[in-house]
C-alpha cells in the first residue's frame, strides 16, 4: 500500500481574491476548514505558504505548515518545495487546494486509490456534467472539460466544449453525449511530482492556461476517477458569499 502525504498549497495574493485562505466562512478560516477535511482521511498532512499569517492561522488551529517561496508559477511547484522540505517518504503527494473547503474526503481517498495500481503515474477527478445547470454553464470557459480512453485515461482537457457533437445544434449537445468537468483535485507518484516540476511550459499549457496539458505533452498518463460529489470552489468574494449560504 502506498503510503500517502496531501499537501494544501495557499498563498495570500491573489487577483481575484486577496487574502482568500484566511477569509471566514461560519466563522472558521478557509484554510482550516480544509485542512479539517483533509484531516478526516487519516493521512499525514501540511500546509504549503508563502505567507507568515496562513502558517499562524495554520499551526494556531493544530495543524503542520510550511513555509515556501513566493515566486512558484503554480501550486505543482509549491507542494514539490514543501515536500522537499519535509524530508518525506510518501510514495504519493496529493495536492489538495486550499480554496477547497468543502473537500469531500472520500473524494481525496478515491484519489489515493487509484495508486493500488503501479503504472498510475498521476491521478485526478471529474464528474459527470449536470444537465440541470444548462448550456450557459457547460460552455463556460471557468468550466474545464475534459475526455478520456477506455482505461480511464485522460486524453484531453479543454476550456473549450469536448467532444464538439457534429450534425446537432448546440441546444442538442445534452441529450447526445455525456460531458465530463474537471475537479481540480491531483496526486502524483513521488518521483513524477520531481519531473512535472522540472518541464517547461507547454504550448499546449500556455494557449489553454492549464498546467495538465503539459503533462500530456510529454507523454504521462493521467488517471481520471469519477465522483459525484459536489464541490464549491472559492475564487472570489461573491464565491465565498455563495459558500455561506451553502453552509447555512
């Protein structure tokens, strides 16, 4: 069994959001609501900043942070850093991220899961897409989507709408296939997390904005495990309110 470490990159600038780790809902900072889910699972876990106030937030709330640089492209490259740092052992980091408060764990355990097999190089989840939130959210560029084999292998991950469903009106797409959506959940093999870190952007990466693709581009394979478990990630203000009355 492979024994599993989960890392929460936050880092406390942010365009969209400034400050957004340590931002409350119900009271309880973003940042330890994670970590209490990611807590549930019974893996070794820590927190992955570049900022002193997330790290005493962090360890104030009883759990482990550690201190990174703050000039990472992504939060791949912070988690490599903090497991460097630690000194660990893990077979498999998970990278869970810390805008992610209502993480389910099941979903992080459906993630480790995927390792029992040996040539799982790194993992990551979808949902089927809900009809009920119609065409405006499916063609939503925010919406990442994405196909894969018959293995569960990911072959492609868009912004854009795949598969295109030729011979049909767009107002048809639901009703002839089956979209898949990203959660942006990862996990690595230790020694693939080493060499994602180590590859240049894509051309691929640079024109879609997702670092997944560069993975591709140099030829990994990336499992995708279903779920259908639903999350609420928080990217801006008007997300946290949304996430407040979800709690409520």
């Amino acid at each position: 069994m492979s024994k599993i470490l989960v890392l929460i990159p936050a880092r406390y600038a942010s365009s969209r959001f400034p400050g957004k780790p340590l931002a409350k809902i119900g009271g309880v900072e973003m940042i330890v609501r994670v970590c209490r889910r990611v807590a549930e699972t019974g893996f070794e876990s820590a927190v992955a900043t570049d900022d002193e106030r997330i790290a005493a937030v962090v360890e104030a709330a009883g759990f482990k942070a550690v201190m990174t640089s703050s000039g990472h492209r992504s939060g791949t490259d912070r988690i490599y850093e903090a497991f460097t740092q630690l000194g660990s052992d893990a077979d498999v980091v998970i990278n869970v991220q810390g805008d992610e408060p209502f993480i389910d764990p099941s979903q992080i355990k459906t993630l480790a899961q995927c390792f029992d097999y040996p040539q799982t190089q790194i993992a990551t989840l979808a949902r089927v897409f809900d009809r009920a939130k119609g065409f405006e959210a499916l063609f939503d560029p925010n919406v990442v989507k994405l196909t894969r084999d018959f293995a569960g292998d990911a072959l492609y991950f868009s912004r854009s709408v795949i598969p295109y469903v030729r011979g049909a009106e767009w107002t048809e797409w639901l009703d002839r296939t089956e979209f898949l959506t990203h959660v942006g959940i990862y996990a690595y093999r230790a020694d693939i997390l080493r060499f994602v870190t180590s590859l240049p952007q894509s051309p691929l990466e640079k024109s879609e904005s997702l670092e997944q693709l560069r993975w591709l581009e140099n030829g990994l394979k990336i499992k995708v495990a279903l779920t259908d478990t639903p999350t609420v990630g928080i990217d801006t203000p008007e997300d946290l309110e949304a996430a407040e009355a979800l709690l409520k």
